[in-house]
C-alpha cells in the first residue's frame, strides 16, 4: 500500500475513531503545486485555506520532497499551466482529487487528469452582456478570430456566437488581419474581444486598437490587462475571487465526492477606462452596480 492509499485508509477505518476519542477533528489539507514561487501563489494558498477551514502547502515542481507533500495531501490544486502540464510526470495517486487554477480553457483542453478547474479567463457571454449593458442590447458586436478552429478551442462555435447577437469574422478569410478588422468595424457598433494571446498580443493590440477608435469603436475585453493599453471595458476575476472559487470547488467535492466540472469563475469584478469613455462621449454605469447587473443577467 502507498502512503497516500494508507493515509487514505487511516483516515476511513482508523481517524473516525479517535475523534470519537479526542472530540477533534483533522483539518483537510491542501496541496499547491506551482513551477516558480511567487507571493501571490502564497496567498491564494492562505486565503484558499482559511475559507475552506483547511490546512495548505505550497510546493514548486522542482522540489525535492514534492512525493512526500503530496502522500499527505487530500487536495492538490496545479498553479498555472505549467504545473498542469507537468503534472503527468507527478505520479499523482488516481483517487487523489486534483484541481487546477489560473488556468485558461486552453490550458487544459485535452487535461483528462483534472477532478476539477477555475478558468482564468471571463466567460465570452459575460462580455458579451458586458457591452449590451454599456452600448444598448440591439447594438451589433463583431468579435475577431484566427479562424473556426481557434474559436471551438478558445470558447465555443459560430453558431453559439451568434445566438449570442455577435458577428465572427475570421482572419482565415481575408488576406490578412486588417481586412477583416476593417470590415468588422464597419459592420458593428464594438469589437468583443476573445481571450487569445496570439491575437491580442503585444505586437497586435496597438494596431486592433488604433484601427478601432479611427472609427470611433470601442474594445470590450478581452482581460484586465488591456484595459491600460486602451480598451473601454472588461469582466475579471482577482485572487480574492479564485479563491472563493476554490472554497465552494474544495467544500462540495470534499463533502459529496461530486466535483465541479471546470468552468469559468461566477465571481467577478468590472474595470472601465475612464478616458476611453470620455473620448466616445459614454457615461458609464458604476462597475458594483454593473456586477450586479450582469449577475441578474446570468442567473437567468
């Protein structure tokens, strides 16, 4: 037996009995896996812990005492794509429950060693909802992607886009990316912009951005990060959010055994560039009631 199955076994046939003993019970214990330390990975540890009413542990991959960390874990959550990607080679006990976080949806697309995830990324519909708020629901969204491929793997297909009021328009298609950047703005009333760091790189965001507000098109999204390079508005979810994620993933698979299929995170925040704003002459809702709002809207 390995110590992960006996610390299992002790814990079933053993534990109960020395509670019954003690009056106390063992806290669970959380396992972080991550491939470089970092603050902020301490801190989604502490903050994880402390609202699941559990013990944690941050380990980098390197580590040398890593088989032993997680032969005492009752929860491994991978930090980061690279800690999902590695995690094959961890030799992870099959019951272990394994969960993953900033993440994108990419990032463990074909990840079949995952009892569960948070996406790192705001759902598309979210943005969606997002711009309909800000601009009117009858405004026409266009939404740039490299092709029909990249999009089913990135969030979904053209058909559900659609439903969703917003026109795709692939690169595939035209001869290059300003082609169908230029028909998409005069097209639609603002650019949705999908999580794809290909597209929405450094080298592409000042073009995308420029060639929108000569036509005086807002970006919404894609992240929190490109607010500062010049997009109007996006959804996002901070630590303090992933880690209410993890509370609610650790406490209902921890009590039923039932994991959460991975999924993007319900908690969320609004970020607006102010002057982004001003210079399209919008008046912007306040981003609290703007939560609330598409909080409403998803519960629907």
């Amino acid at each position: 037996m390995d110590a992960w199955l006996f610390k299992q076994w002790f814990k079933l046939l053993v534990f109960p009995l020395l509670v019954g003993l003690s009056g106390t019970a063992s806290a669970l214990e959380l396992l972080f896996i991550t491939h470089k330390t970092m603050d902020s990975v301490n801190e989604l540890a502490a903050q994880t812990a402390a609202g699941s009413g559990a013990s944690s542990t941050v380990r980098v991959l390197s580590d040398g005492h890593l088989d032993s960390a997680i032969a005492s874990a009752d929860v491994v959550v991978l930090v980061g794509p690279v800690a999902v990607r590695e995690a094959a080679s961890l030799a992870l006990p099959i019951a272990l429950p394994v969960l993953a976080t900033l993440v994108t949806r990419e990032d463990i697309f074909r990840a079949d060693h995952l009892s569960s995830a948070v996406y790192l990324e705001p759902p598309l519909m979210r943005q969606v909802s997002l711009a309909h708020e800000i601009l009117g629901r009858q405004t026409p969204l266009g939404l740039l992607a490299s092709s029909p491929e990249r999009l089913l793997t990135l969030c979904c297909n053209e058909s559900a886009l659609r439903k969703m009021g917003v026109t795709p328009y692939f690169i595939s298609d035209y001869p290059g990316m300003n082609r169908a950047l230029v028909d998409l703005l005069q097209d639609n009333q603002a650019l949705v912009g999908i999580y794809d760091p290909e597209l929405f790189s450094a080298a592409n965001i000042k073009n995308i951005l420029i060639t929108a507000y000569r036509q005086n098109r807002p970006l919404i999204g894609p992240s929190s990060a490109y607010i500062r390079a010049g997009a109007l508005a996006t959804t996002y979810s901070d630590l303090d959010d992933v880690a209410s994620r993890l509370v609610d993933i650790i406490r209902q698979g921890s009590k039923s055994g039932s994991w959460p299929e991975p999924d993007y995170n319900p908690y969320f925040k609004v970020r607006y560039n102010e002057q982004v704003a001003r210079s399209l002459n919008l008046v912007l809702p306040d981003e609290n009631d703007m939560v609330t709002r598409l909080k409403d809207r998803e519960r629907r």
